[in-house]
C-alpha cells in the first residue's frame, strides 16, 4: 500500500478587473461562493478592495489583491506573472 496521496485538484481562478466595487464586487462575491480562487484588481479603490477580500475569505477559497491600471499593457502582463 502506497502513502502517496493525490495532488489536490486546482480550483478555477477569476482574475476581476474593477473587481473592488459595484458589478465585480458583485461577482467576486458570486464567484468566491462557486469556489473559485481570485485576483481582485483595483486602479484607485484599494480600501474597497481589500475590504472585499476580507469577504471573500470567508470561502476559503484564495485570493490575491492587485494594484493594476488596465490601461497599461504592460501592467497587465506584469499582473499576470505575479
């Protein structure tokens, strides 16, 4: 008999771009309760954010606050390689 145990099966990750307030918050929350892991991205609303994924917690799910201005692709890609 083998004590291997299997690797754990990676939850579906939703990056939210605008995700701190009204409509992404919104599907943040949705998404969290679906079991998936998030990337809350905020430009400006980094109190709101944070907030957010302290709500978010609560589904032990995972998730990660971003700083990022979409509008720099550059950013964007740096985002990702985080």
């Amino acid at each position: 008999m083998s004590d291997l145990t299997p690797p754990p099966v990676p939850r579906p990750l939703a990056v939210i771009t605008g995700g701190a307030t009204g409509i992404g918050a919104a599907c943040a929350l949705e998404l969290a309760e679906r079991g998936y892991s998030l990337v809350i991205n905020y430009s400006t609303s980094e109190a709101a954010a944070h907030r957010l994924a302290e709500q978010v917690s609560q589904f032990d799910t995972g998730v990660m606050v971003h700083q990022t201005d979409v509008r720099d692709s550059g950013a964007v890609v740096e985002m990702f390689n985080q």
